[in-house]
C-alpha cells in the first residue's frame, strides 16, 4: 500500500485511505516499539514459562503479551531518551522522533499507555513476581543501562541483565520458584548472548556510536583484540547451551542432537569470523549467526517441552 500524499489522496476510496492510513500508523508505532527486538524479548519469555509449566495451556499468552508491552514501552521510552544521539548516527537519524515522524510527548504517551498496560496484565493474569521482574528489567534498561552507556564503554556487561530477566519472568508466571538452577541457567545464557551479539554491531558502528557521544570500545582496543574477545565469548555461548542436558532441561535426544548441530555450525561460523579480515560483511555474517543461533536455540526447547507435554 503507497504512503499516504497530498497528490495521491484524492485517488483511494475511502475504504483504501482507511487501510493505508493505518497501516502507515501501525508501520510507525512498530518502529518506535522496535518490534524486532521486543518480539525477541516476547520469545525468551515463553521459553522461561514452557521450561517451567507442568501442562499444556494457553496461560502462556498473558505472561508473553505482559512483557512485550511492557519491552515496547522500554523501547519507545529509549527511543526518547536517545533522541538527541539518535540524531547524529547514520544508522538511526530515521528513526521516528529524529526523523519528525511523530512529537516526543507522543511517544511519552505511548511509553506511559504501554507500561500499564503491560502491568495490569501480568498483575491480573500472571502472579506479583512476574510483575516485579517485568518492571526491574524495565527498570534496568532505561534507568541503568541506557545512561550508563553515555558514561561507561563496558556498559553493555551490566546491561546484559535486561537479557536475562523476560524469561524469569516467563518462568515466575508460572509459580515456580525464580532461583532454581533450570531457570538461572537459562538466564545465564542470554545474559553472555547478549555480549558478543552487541560487540558484533560495535565492530560494525563503531564510529557512528562515536559520532552520537557514546563511548565506545573500539577507542581503546583494536579491533583484532575486540574480535578475539567477541570471538571467545561466541564460543562461551555456545558451549553453554551445549551444556542444557546437564540440568535435565530437555526431554528428548533428538532435540540435543539437533542443537549439537546447530553448535557446530555456530562454532564454524565464529572462527571464520576470527580469521577474516573483520570487514562488514564478514562481521554481520557472525552477527546474523548467532543471532539465528539463539532463536534456533529457544525453538527446539520450546517445541522439546511442548511435545513432552503433549504425549506425557
């Protein structure tokens, strides 16, 4: 469906203007939410509440759509924060606010109406501690990570917590206790995921996070060094998913034996990374990766309990 303009507005019917119309809406609000990301968030959460329900139900919908409103109103709320930088990347001057697209007290609005939302969910249909967690990791990513990135070019480490916490809270929904070893260990994953996942984009923008006043790592280390860090925690990650069967997460050996696959041709694609010349497309090959790694990852345990539960 075209964009909307003054020349060709007169041309649609009224029902073509209503669906172009809102399609241009939603196209934006999915920018200011970043959906892509949010969805990602959405994704863990379900993980951690499969990994710990007992039963089949659709229960799982409340704790899901719960946090991802409640990531979306981080992400709008970020995106205001973050406009004046924004502003000054390549990568994100189109972005909604910088771009003009939409006000900045609307996307306050729309941080505030997603936020309770997202909180009257979970407090109705899933339990307080999923709420607490929801609003910490909320919590986290705009009150601690994002002003520490301004300050701190290893802010990524502290605020790899923001990771690890939505499938806590997909576990917490479903009443089981928050600090069994399953859970924590699932937590641990995203928690490293998230590291070499962010220095792989550092690699690729470093200087246009520069260009925004971010202190970035790229001024003190070179970039082999970067890439052998990045490289090492590649690895790291995924060592410790090749580790699940330990904790007795999953239910059947095709599901390990797939995700030894899976390892494998992560572990590949790391040390190609490692021995290329780091341009950008070598670099977003590897971030591409294990990015696709880690989805391949919530997949196969979700779909591991889902069928458990189906035939136990």
């Amino acid at each position: 469906m075209s964009k909307l303009t003054s020349e060709n507005i007169t041309t649609l019917t009224p029902v073509q203007y209503l669906v172009t119309y809102i399609s241009g809406k939603m196209s934006l609000l999915a920018e200011i939410v970043k959906i892509r990301i949010t969805v990602m968030v959405s994704l863990t959460t379900a993980l951690g509440y499969f990994i710990g329900v007992n039963k089949i139900t659709f229960d799982f919908i409340f704790p899901v759509v719960g946090i991802l409103l409640l990531a979306c109103s981080s992400a709008a709320l970020n995106q205001y924060q973050e406009k004046n930088s924004d502003a000054l990347m390549d990568r994100t001057r189109n972005r909604p606010i910088p771009s003009g697209k939409i006000k900045s007290l609307n996307v306050l609005l729309i941080t505030i109406v997603l936020l309770i939302l997202g909180s009257l969910i979970l407090i109705l249909k899933t339990n307080l501690t999923a709420l607490l967690i929801g609003l910490l990791t909320f919590y986290w990513y705009n009150g601690v990570y994002t002003p520490l990135k301004k300050k701190f070019s290893l802010a990524i480490i502290p605020g790899s917590l923001v990771g690890a916490l939505p499938p806590l809270a997909g576990w917490a929904a479903t009443g089981e206790n928050i600090f069994d070893i399953k859970i924590l260990y699932i937590a641990l994953y995203f928690f490293v995921w998230q590291i070499p996942h962010f220095w792989l984009l550092l690699l690729v923008h470093g200087k246009d996070f520069a260009k925004g006043g971010f202190p970035v790592l790229t001024d003190r280390m070179s970039r082999k060094s970067i890439a052998v860090i990045t490289f090492s925690m590649l690895i790291v990650t995924v060592l410790i998913s090749a580790m699940i069967p330990v904790l007795n997460i999953l239910n059947f050996n095709v599901t390990y034996i797939l995700l030894l696959c899976f390892s494998v041709f992560m572990i590949y694609i790391a040390f190609g990374f490692l021995k290329s010349d780091l341009s950008r497309n070598e670099t977003m090959k590897a971030f591409i990766g294990i990015n696709i790694f880690t989805l391949c990852f919530i997949t196969l345990l979700v779909f591991d309990k889902f069928i458990f539960l189906m035939f136990k």
